[in-house]
C-alpha cells in the first residue's frame, strides 16, 4: 500500500500546497485579467 | 458715373440666388438694392426737370428789376453741395478687406475639416467587421480597456459591473 511509503502524506502535502499556489498564482495573473479584458472590450464595442 | 455704372451692371436677382444668401444678409442686400433703386429714380426725377431759368423773360414781366438781379445772383452763386465720401469709401474698403480676410480663413478652416472628414471617411470604409477585430486591436485603440482591467483586476473583482446585466450569464454554477 502506497500510503505506508515514509513520508508520503508530507509528499503529498507539499505537493497539494505547491500545485494550489500555482494554480492560483497563474488563473489571478494570466488566465482571469484576460476574461475580464474580453469582457470589457465586448462592453466597449457594443457601445460604440 | 464709374459706380453708378458698376451698380447697373449687377444682376440683383442672380446675386442673391447663385451665392445662396439667406436670413439676414439677403434682407439687407434687399434693402440696399431699394436705396439704390430710390436714389436713381430720384436723380432720374429730377434732372428731367429744367435746370436754367430765363431770367430775362422775368426782366420783361416784372418791374423789380432789383429783385430779378438779386435772384439772379443768388442763382448763379448756388453751388450743390457735395459731399466727401472718401472717408465712407475708405470704410468700405477696410470692411472689404476684412471680409475678405475672414472668408480666406473660414476657407481655410473648412479645407482642413474637409480634409479630416475625408480621412474619417476613408478610416470608416476601409475598416474591418467587429466580427474580424482581435481583443488587442480593440484594446489598442483604446487604452482606456487596459487600465479598467488592470484597476477590476487589482480589486480581485473578475466581472466587469453591468456585463451580466447586459450580455446575459453562461456559468453553469
């Protein structure tokens, strides 16, 4: 069983933490500005 | 004689149609004509009438001699009175001048809008569909997308106000 593996619950933890901080770290700094952006420019040109 | 010959030969009717005068400056050239007009029909009144007086003939009728003599006098003394218009005539060309003036640079200014219109007009036809616009060329045309994502964004709110409202909602949760 692999959960008897020493320190796989560490393992895992470290890596929940790190793929979390990742994740957010990318969607705040890439991924959602560029919906918001879309969003925006939609607003705009429906209002020209 | 040199301006009484120049205001005959302008064709009143077609001044006012061919330079499409209206309101104002047509009531006014209008007026001008008819003070022309009054001031010629006056002239031609009253040089129809004679202008010498046989003051021999009144010799003969009357018996005051003295009072002929005195008229005669009086008569051949009489000088119309003229009148110095150069100072009217140097107005009117100052006006002139300044009308002129101010039509070069309303020709001027009109030219320019013209020509910005033209531009406009060019930028319009040649201009792609919405539908073929990228959001970068959206947003480089106007600056103004970026800083409003940039300040939604630094205020952790990920929905632009009133795009739901407007645009309707797609997510599922």
């Amino acid at each position: 069983m692999p959960q008897l593996v020493p320190f796989f619950f560490v393992n895992q933890v470290v890596f929940a933490f790190v793929i979390l901080t990742v994740l957010i770290y990318t969607f705040t700094k890439f991924i959602l500005p560029r919906f918001v952006r879309i969003f925006i420019s939609r607003i705009y040109i429906n209002k020209l | 004689m040199a301006t009484r010959s120049a205001a005959l030969k302008i064709d009143w009717a077609k001044v006012s149609t061919s330079l499409g005068l209206r309101g104002q400056t047509a009531t006014s050239l209008q007026a001008f004509k008819k003070r022309n007009d009054d001031a010629r029909r006056k002239v031609q009144v009253l040089s129809e009438q004679p202008q010498t007086v046989d003051f021999a003939h009144y010799r003969g009728v009357l018996k005051n001699q003295a009072i002929v003599d005195e008229i005669e006098k009086h008569f051949k003394s009489f000088k119309p009175a003229t009148y110095d218009v150069a100072r009217q005539l140097k107005a009117i060309d100052a006006f002139e001048a300044q009308a002129v003036q101010n039509a070069e640079q309303t020709k001027g200014k009109v030219e320019a809008e013209l020509q910005n219109l033209q531009k406009t007009l060019e930028n319009i036809e040649t201009a792609r569909p919405f539908e073929d616009l990228t959001v970068d060329e959206v947003a480089s045309a106007q600056p103004e997308i970026d800083e409003k994502t940039a300040s939604l964004v630094s205020k952790g709110k990920w929905m632009p106000p009133g795009y739901k409202e407007r645009f309707g909602d797609l997510s599922a949760v």
